[in-house]
C-alpha cells in the first residue's frame, strides 16, 4: 500500500468518527419516551421514561423474588413470571441499565441506554429493555427507528 493510500483511509476514518461523535452529541431522545420491558417478545412492563424517574424492577420467578431479595436489590415492582430467569432493571433518570441478570455470558450488564445512546439491553434469557417514542410512532434498537 502506497502512503497516499494510507492518509486516505486515516483521513476517511477521522470524517466518519467526527460525524459519528456529533450525531451522538446533539441527538438526544426528547419528547414522550417510554422503556419496554419485553420477555420472549412480550410486553411485560411498560413506563414513561421521565427525567426524575428513580425505578427498579425485577423480573422473575415468585419463589425467587422473596421480600428478603427485594429489599437486598430496593425493588420498587415485582414482575412474575414461571420461568426461573432473575433480572433486575435499573431506571433512573437518564441511565437504564441491568444491574443482575443469571443468563451464562452476562454481556446484558455491560449494555446501558442513555438519552443519546438508544441500543436496546438484550439478555440471552429472553429479557429486553427498548424504547418506544410517540412521536415518531415507532420502536427504537439500535439507535434506529422502527416504524409499526
């Protein structure tokens, strides 16, 4: 490869980064957002997503989910299911996040959602965290929208 070739590629890199870098900072989600909490593809749980919101959630087994773990985890809502899954959801203020989860490779508790930054929380037990915004009619993965 020629050096012209080199700066070329860096050049086209450092543009995309830049481009990257200002969607992200002037993009952020405003307007009537609202998490969803979905397992194996349901709607389970669904909620405004307000600025001063200060919630957590726990999905999962009812003989897991004793008052003992619920106030171990502060759980302010239990969402029962039949199947042995422990999840807990973090929602507050600008920040959702998974802060337990018993799937085997636990990636879901590096995943976070943020005003600028909409990827979903997906964990391998079936457990997903997403955003919905009227305004646009549509589900938000990825940072992209889905119209219904």
């Amino acid at each position: 490869m020629k050096k012209a070739d080199i700066i070329t590629i860096i050049t086209v890199l450092l543009i995309s980064i830049s481009f990257y870098i200002y969607y992200i900072s002037t993009n952020k989600l405003s307007g009537d957002v609202e998490v969803l909490v979905l397992y194996q593809g349901e709607v389970i749980y669904k909620t405004d997503w307000e600025e001063d919101i200060d919630l957590v959630l726990a999905v999962g087994s009812k003989d897991y989910w004793t008052e003992e773990h619920q106030s171990f985890h502060e759980v302010d809502k239990v969402i029962t299911l039949e199947s042995d899954i422990i999840n807990v959801v973090e929602i507050k203020g600008n920040k959702i996040r998974m802060i337990e989860a018993n799937c085997k490779n636990k990636y879901c508790l590096e995943m976070k959602i943020t005003r600028n930054v909409s990827t979903a929380i997906v964990c391998t037990n079936g457990v997903v965290v997403k955003l919905s915004v009227s305004e646009y009619g549509g589900t938000i993965t990825g940072g992209l929208i889905w119209w219904k």
